[in-house]
C-alpha cells in the first residue's frame, strides 16, 4: 500500500490534547543527560550517594530495567522508584539478575522518604532549565485556546510534578483544562485508560476531541481506538531517548503539512485506528486546520 494525500476542510473538534515530550517540548539525549548529572552531583552535595559515575551508571541501569518490566504491561516507569534503586545501590544493596524482580520494599528501607523527593525536586527543576519549547508551541496554545478550544495535556511522563511545573513555568496552565499524566493514571498511551481519563476530564464526546502527538502508536493508533481525532507531528524523534514508534513502511506519509492521510490499494482501505486525521510538520500548521464545533465552549 502507498500513502495518498487528499485535501481536507479544517477538522471540526471541541476539545485538543496535546502530547508533551517532542510535541510541544523538544526531548534530546544531551539535555536529557545533563539533568541526570545534575541529580547525581545533588546526590553527592547531599551526602546521599559517594560515587558519582556508579550512580550514573545506576541511573542507566534502572531505567533501561525499568522500561522492559514496564511497558510490556502498558505500564509507566516511575521516578520516585527508580531513585530509591539506584540509592539502595550505593548504599550495598545488589541489583538483581534481570530476570528477577526488585525487592522494592527492601530497598525503600535503606533510603529516607525525605532523599527522594529532594532529588525529584532537583531532577524537575534541571528538566525545567535544560528543555526549552519548540519555538511555536507557547503561540499555538495561546492561539487554540483563543479560539475556543478545550486544551489539556495527554502524556506518558514518569513524573507528573515535572509536567506541572514546566507549565508553570512557561504560563501553559492558563491555557489548560487538564494535564492527564500515565504516571498518575496508571497506564500509558497507546492504552484505552488513559485517553478514556482524558476525555472524562474533558466532558467531551470521543469524536469531538483531537489528540496531536509525534508517535505513531501512542498517539495515532491511541487516539483512534479510542474514538478520537488524530494528528500526526512527524519527524520529531531524531536523538530522542524516549521510546518511539514511526508509521509501519507501507504508510510512507509522503504528504503535505495538513493533508489527510488515507491508504489505498485495490480498493482496499487500513483500518480507522491507522489512518491520522491529519499530518503535520510544525505545531504552528495546526490551528488552521481545526475549527471549533458548533456550538463547543467558549475558552
């Protein structure tokens, strides 16, 4: 199958959702590194760790432990836990073969409450500093909200308090009906829950709400089992450390910005739940191509 590009007339929705991580800010492994140093030196300064690298090489360790037990079972990785591992570790505690779980309970002994949340403090301030927007995301939220449009974040994040804080930060929230996080929910995108939490937050009807993401499974094939609206921001996972997906190859979306995408081949169509509703290089192409259902709420 190929990809065919079809014109559209601006897509009829109440509410959006917009993803977070390389959709309204952009996520690189350099930055991304540099948040993590700055908690091991906090860790240090703290005296909660003596060991800089083995605390790095921890950190790495359990996360990447952390995504194979986790998202087999549509579930998010957490922060908090991975910070009580990591300084089980440095206080002796063995990290278990790969094939074993943690015992979370035992580590939670060698470490304080009071340790954890000062480095989950530390590590969403640097995230804070160290990520910036993309360049049209504060003018597009400015502009859809201004339109009328319900707005609220749809995210898998390990650390909700993170996402609230960078919208503070960068006066998001005014903008905002929601932020729907999977750490808090309990399930990640592409999951039915955590779009099924958003649309109850957002008191809109499934097909009155568009969800825009840059990942094709959690986003796209997400939102369209759920019923939703789809738009695809396209080419935004280079040097991302973030799990990915990308179109299957027979999509190709060699499209125009805000053209639909619909797949033919013998007559033959790909089901609803593959087939974004719109595709688009830049968030800024966005508004033009949404109008507010008749009779929606006012901003």
């Amino acid at each position: 199958m190929t990809a065919t590009a079809t014109s559209v007339a601006p897509i009829e929705v109440a509410a959006i959702t917009l993803d977070f991580g390389n959709t309204l800010v952009r996520v690189d492994r350099s930055n991304l590194a540099a948040i993590v140093r700055e908690t091991a030196r906090a860790a240090m300064e703290q005296g909660f760790a003596a060991d800089e690298a083995a605390f790095l090489r921890a950190w790495d360790e359990e996360r990447a432990r952390q995504f194979r037990e986790e998202l087999p079972r549509s579930r998010e990785v957490d922060i908090r836990e991975r910070v009580i591992r990591v300084l089980a570790r440095q206080r002796g505690m063995a990290a278990p073969r790969d094939e074993v779980p943690w015992d979370d309970a035992a580590a939670a002994r060698r470490v304080d409450p009071a340790e954890v949340e000062s480095l989950v403090d530390v590590y969403s301030a640097a995230f804070i500093a160290w990520m910036p927007p993309v360049a049209d995301a504060t003018a597009v939220l400015e502009r859809l909200a201004g339109d009328g449009f319900s707005l609220a974040i749809l995210s898998n994040w390990p650390l909700a308090e993170t996402i609230e804080r960078y919208c503070e930060s960068r006066d998001w929230v005014r903008h905002l009906r929601a932020i729907v996080v999977s750490q808090r929910v309990g399930a990640i995108k592409p999951h039915r829950a955590i779009f099924d939490h958003a649309r109850e937050r957002l008191a809109e009807p499934a097909e009155r709400i568009l969800h825009v993401g840059d990942d094709w499974v959690a986003d796209v094939v997400g939102a369209r089992q759920a019923g939703w609206r789809a738009a695809y921001l396209r080419n935004r996972q280079l040097d991302t450390p973030l799990p990915t997906s990308t179109p299957p190859e027979h999509h190709r979306l060699a499209v125009e910005p805000g053209d639909a995408v619909t797949l033919d081949a013998a007559g033959e169509h790909e089901p609803d739940d593959e087939r974004a509703d719109l595709v688009i290089d830049e968030l800024d192409e966005l508004p033009p191509l949404v109008r507010r259902w008749p009779g929606g709420p006012a901003a």
